[in-house]
C-alpha cells in the first residue's frame, strides 16, 4: 500500500498530478483545486491510497488525511465508486460532507455527477456517526480579486466549460460568497462546481467496465 508520496511536480493538469519519486514519475488522482494548488518544480506531499482493479492500479490523493478518510467511506458505500467519491470532495470539503450527512441533507450530493437520489440518500445513511461535525472556526472574509477569478475560470474552461458559462459562474460565486467564507482558489472553485452541478470533464482515454460504479 502507498499511504503517502512527496516528490516535485513534474505536471498538473485537470485532476491528474504527476509526482516523481525517485526518478519515477508517479501519477496520481487529485481534485481540480488540489491539482490546481500544484505548481510544476515544487514539492508536494500527498496522502494516498491506491485503488486495485483487474486492469487498473490507480493513486489517489489528498492533501490531508482528512480528505483521504472521507474518500474512503465514500468508496464504502453502495454505488459509489472512487471517481464518484472525488467528484463528491471536488464541491465540498470534509466539514461540508459532514454537516449534510448530520442534517440529514441528501441534495448536496445529488450536485455530483454520477450520484443519483437514491445514491445521495444512501451516502447519507452510510456516513451518519462516522463523520465529525465541528463548529467552523472565524475567519476574516478575504475581498474576492481578479487573480482568483482568473485562476478558476481557467481551471473550469479546462474541465470543458464554456468561456461564457466559466465567467458568469465565477461572477455569480464570488458575489454569493458568504461572509467568513476565504476567496481562495480552492474555496471558490468548489463553490462554482456545486453551483454548475454535473461536471463536464474532458473524457478520460480509459473508459471504466460496465457495471462498475465511478
């Protein structure tokens, strides 16, 4: 098992980030704003786990054991597969996941490509107990700025929006953005891929079998 890899970034591009690890370059599934924080030449450490399957072996990362253990309890439930449970920490982070599963809110998950009602209603009843809520800390509101706003138009143009549809949603997120809520790129690029709901990913070369879930 690769429970963690640290390396320079040799490239980062949609939701792929390529590592090397003594003079292998190792390619690891991340979320856009995590392979967006990634800048090629500098070192990241990402916690991982890598998933088996007959014709695949596949990394997936996160920058916090926290992500890592909210993507494992989503590949545990019923439906839902590893490029499903990302999808779900692409639009909300770990304390989000766990306020909806605490508020008993399926309809935040129907947002993810993929995840269907019943799906959404099954996450709910898989996670309750075995997510943390905690009382989110104060921070000072960070005043929305162009680099940010250009920075995730470009990352959704890459994810196979339309310029037009990637400039309004960044518009509309930054305006909506709640008082305490940071403008950071990570921040503002889940709040617009909620706001889009099904992703519009430019199609992987490898496509999964059927009857597997994502």
């Amino acid at each position: 098992m690769i429970s963690s890899i640290r390396g320079p970034v040799l490239s980062a591009l949609g939701s792929v980030v390529v590592v090397e690890v003594g003079g292998i370059g190792f390619s690891v599934q991340v979320t856009p704003a995590t392979a967006l924080g990634c800048r090629i030449g500098d070192e990241v450490r990402l916690t991982t786990t890598l998933i088996v399957r007959e014709d695949s072996l596949t990394l997936y990362g996160f920058p916090s054991p926290e992500e890592l253990h909210v993507f494992e309890l989503l590949v545990g439930v019923t439906g839902v597969g590893p490029k499903s449970a990302l999808g779900v920490l692409a639009v909300l982070v770990p304390q989000q996941i766990a306020q909806a599963v605490a508020d008993d809110d399926d309809a935040v998950f129907r947002k993810v490509s993929g995840i269907g009602p019943k799906t959404a209603k099954l996450i709910v009843l898989s996670l309750a107990g075995k997510l943390a809520v905690t009382a989110p800390a104060a921070t000072a509101r960070t005043a929305p700025n162009r680099s940010v706003a250009s920075t995730v138009q470009a990352a959704l143009i890459g994810l196979g929006w339309t310029e037009r549809v990637a400039s309004e949603t960044v518009e509309e997120t930054l305006a909506d953005l709640a008082d305490g809520e940071p403008a950071s790129v990570a921040a503002v690029l889940r709040l617009a891929l909620g706001r889009l709901g099904p992703a519009q990913h430019v199609s992987s070369p490898h496509q999964s079998s059927p009857g597997r879930p994502e």
